[in-house]
C-alpha cells in the first residue's frame, strides 16, 4: 500500500506550483517531533506541507522514500490505521510523515500520540482546521505537539506574489519608530498603493486568486467553514446550519458592528446562549474576529465584530462597502496574529495595552497624539504611518 502513496506522493510534489515562499516555513522549528499546522479554510495549508517535502528532497536528493505526504481522503483509513501505517514507514527508512485532513480521522490524537512515542525517530507534520482542539483542552498531544498558525497571504506576501520582488517582514517596533524610512525604501522598488486596493478585495486567500470566479470560489469556501468546518468537526447538527448562515449574513450587512445579542437571538428564533455559541463557532472557523476590551474575552460580549479579513467583506455583492470598515478590518486582521488588540476609548484600538492607534480612511487635517494608521497615503510623518505598511509584519 505504501507504494501507491509514494506514487500520488511525487505526482503533488512534481505538480506543486507554490509561487512564492510562505514567511512561516522559515519560522518553524522542524527538529520537532510533533508539529501542527492550523489555520482557515483556503489559506493554503496543503501546498504548505508540499512545499515542506519539496523543500526535503532538494536538501538530500537521495531522500525520496524518507518523506510521505498523506491525505485522509484516501479510502485506505476506512479500514487502516494510521498507527500500523507509520510502523512500516519506518520499517522502510521513512522519517517524515507529512499528514492532511486530519480531522477526518476517528481518533486522531490517540494515534499521533501513539506514533510519537513508539516511532522515536518519526517527524510528524499535520494539518489542522482551525476549530480542532490541539492544545485548549486535548491533553491527549496538547504536551507534545508545537503549533503554528498559518495565515492567508499578508499584504507583503501578495506584493512578492504580483512584483516578483523580495520584500522584507517588518517588525512593529521598527514601524512605529522608522516608517518612513522604510516605507521609502520599499517605494523604491514598489508601488504598494497601486496593489492595496486589490489585495483589500481579492488577495488573502492563496487558493482563490487565480479563479476568475472569484466570488462564487469565496462562497464555495465560506460555506465549507460552515458545512464542514464548523458543523462537522463540533457536531453540531446539521439541521442548524440555516441559523448558523442567517446570523452570518445578519453580521456580515453590519460589520464592523456592536452585538446584540437579544435582537439577533430573535431574528434567528434561538437562545441567548445558543447565540454566543454560534458566535465563537464563527470566529473559531476564521469568519469572524471579535474585539474586546482589555481584561474582557468570551464569553462575555465584545465591544465589537469584524469579518475576520478584508476580502471576507465583499461577499455580500448587495452591500457597499466602506473604506473605514475595510482600514480597520486590514488593520486588526494584520496585528491579532502576533500582537494583542483590543478596542478602548478615544482610539479606534490600542496594541499590547500601550500603543493606542486611530485607523482613518482619509488622513484627517488633524491628529492628536496617537498614532494613526492612514488608508490614502504612501509614506507618512511623524505618527501618521501608512496603513499597507502593517501588512509587513509576516
């Protein structure tokens, strides 16, 4: 059986066109044993552990049969293990197992930690859907796996994608003190605002770029989250996914909106409990992002709601979208991976509990002693910052 893996193994990595490389696969620590990588729907996952075997066999040729990328569509689980399938892996020389919907396997982390601990000399790497508990609550691996998060494409990722040019991860730090240093130096092989407003609307999701279908792939994919995502992966019946999709819409004509809770309960014909459920259900499966203030987190009710990316707010075709809805959802979705936001008064967010940051479509006459992150400008002064530069910071 191993053999026809191998088989569909090199046909995908052959076949892999990933035109760029993914900030993350220089970030990871691939001396673990155990690795998850989590991350939406569409985000590009698959090709993420492609590329991984790729990058193997260019680093020892000889190396063919030591890697195997799996994917549990495959027929051969419904009656096989996983377990006794990476016991004759490792029979054979293999040493790294590169594992794809995961989720789809019954027992999943029981056998990741069986194989951890009897095939010492096995790297595991596999996929995880974003409402999986790897680490919150599954004590089965939660000790031994390390997680990353892969994300879709930042806005610095889509520009080495459209320019073929070589750009650099920023840090915050670095922005805040030298933005418009280097928001010169990268203007000088770039034009960034020439690409944001195309990044804003079709740029996040690596797996949907080159379909010219474009909106009908995004429902296809936002459904899926729903469908499969959300309903299957926490059994929740499937008789509720019509309320699931209501609240949905309802929060998607608003955003970036506040919560309530009772009139949406209502409109949906649920509990207020039920509500808040569906709620989290939508933000764990990357369709939404909820803000709180400082100290607060669910369950208790955010200050307030953002689809969880920019490209994520022109799904509904009948709504026009606004350019402050579309710089404050760039802006949060840019930072919540890596910093901590949270909403406060007199500023539209303030970051790691200190940097309080106004987000402006126009660059107002005026602006006071916050920082301000600007939708129309290139290259700002002082602490007027251009807002595509927070698109650097993976």
């Amino acid at each position: 059986m191993l053999e026809s893996f191998y088989q569909t193994h090199d046909y995908l990595v052959q076949h892999l066109q990933v035109p760029i490389r993914r900030t993350l696969m220089d970030e990871i620590n691939w001396n673990d044993r155990l690795i998850a990588i989590k991350g939406g729907r569409g985000v590009g996952k698959t090709d993420f552990l492609l590329a991984r075997a790729r990058d193997l066999l260019e680093q020892n040729p000889e190396s063919g049969r030591e890697t195997l990328y799996i994917n549990f569509n495959n027929f051969y689980f419904a009656d096989n293990s996983l377990y006794e399938l990476a016991g004759e892996f490792v029979k054979q020389g293999g040493k790294t197992l590169l594992l794809d919907q995961m989720f789809k396997y019954p027992n999943w982390s029981k056998e990741l930690r069986d194989c951890f601990f009897h095939y010492t000399s096995l790297h595991i790497v596999f996929s995880a859907s974003p409402v999986m508990r790897l680490v919150e609550g599954n004590q089965d691996i939660g000790h031994i796996v390390r997680m990353y998060n892969l994300r879709g494409y930042s806005f610095r990722e889509y520009l080495e994608l459209e320019t073929q040019t070589k750009l650099p991860v920023l840090k915050l730090k670095d922005i805040i003190n030298n933005h418009e240093r280097l928001a010169a130096q990268i203007c000088t092989k770039v034009k960034p605002q020439y690409f944001f407003r195309a990044y804003l609307e079709h740029g996040y999701y690596p797996g949907c770029m080159d379909n010219r279908y474009y909106n009908e792939m995004m429902l296809k994919l936002m459904n899926m989250m729903i469908e499969v995502d959300i309903l299957l992966i926490k059994q929740i019946d499937v008789a509720y996914v019509s309320r699931i999709r209501q609240l949905l819409y309802l929060l998607m004509k608003e955003v970036p909106c506040g919560l309530n809770i009772t009139k949406l309960a209502d409109e949906t014909e649920t509990s207020r409990a039920t509500m808040m459920n569906y709620i989290k259900s939508l933000k764990d499966g990357r369709l939404i992002n909820l803000l709180y203030v400082e100290g607060k987190q669910f369950p208790m009710k955010p200050s307030r709601v953002y689809m969880q990316n920019p490209n994520l707010c022109f799904a509904l075709p009948e709504r026009h979208v606004d350019d402050q809805a579309l710089a404050e959802t760039f802006f949060y979705n840019a930072l919540h991976g890596i910093h901590k936001i949270n909403a406060t008064e007199n500023a539209t967010f303030i970051v790691d509990n200190k940097m309080r940051f106004d987000i402006y479509a126009t660059t107002p006459k005026k602006v006071g002693f916050r920082y301000s992150a600007n939708m129309d400008i290139e290259i700002g002064h002082d602490k007027q910052i251009p807002l595509w530069i927070f698109g650097f910071l993976y």
